[in-house]
C-alpha cells in the first residue's frame, strides 16, 4: 500500500454553528467511510507565507485549505476515495498526490 496526500483547494467555510456543526459531521462520516486507509485524517490550513530563493513574498497563492493523509493500492483507487470528500459539495477540489518513500 502507498501513501497519498489529500490536498484540499477551495469550497465554502459554514456559516452559522448549524451548518458548522453539519460539515464537521460529514466530515466524520466520510472519515468513517475510509477506515483503515486514514494515515492522518490531517488539519485544515491557517495563515500562509510564500517563501522563494529571493525572500518571503506573502501569502502562498495555492489556495490550500488543508489535507489528510491516506493508504491505497494505487493514485486510481486513492482518487476513488477522494471522491467522497466533502470540501466537494462546497465546491471545492481535492489534489491527490502519491507520498513517495524516502
């Protein structure tokens, strides 16, 4: 089994505690629905700073909103699993990257 970076890009943050209370508990149940492939279910992305050969250039222009961390067969089935996130109900977009082994 390989290792995968979900990488979290865009979608909507909840409003009210109602609707937080509701992504938090889809979140959930999507981890569930991952079992044992969860490596680091992850944590969402705060303040950002680029920084280049040259300097620090501000915030990083990726728009990334978090990650987790998964286990599959291949960058085909962790994709399969990605396909269930809910960043993607709130118009969002998961990157699936394969962790390379050092």
């Amino acid at each position: 089994m390989a290792k995968f970076v979900l990488a979290y890009t865009g979608g909507s943050m909840a409003e009210t505690p109602e609707a937080q209370e509701e992504a938090m508990a889809a979140w959930g149940a999507w981890f569930g629905t991952l079992g044992a492939a969860i490596v680091d279910p992850g944590n969402p992305f705060g303040a950002s700073n680029r920084v280049s050969s040259s300097s620090a250039q501000g915030a990083a222009s990726t728009g990334l909103g978090g990650y987790s961390i998964i286990e599959a067969d291949d960058l085909a089935a962790a994709s399969t699993l990605a396909g269930g996130c809910p960043v993607l109900s709130g118009g969002g977009a998961v990157d699936v990257y394969e962790a390379m082994p050092m």
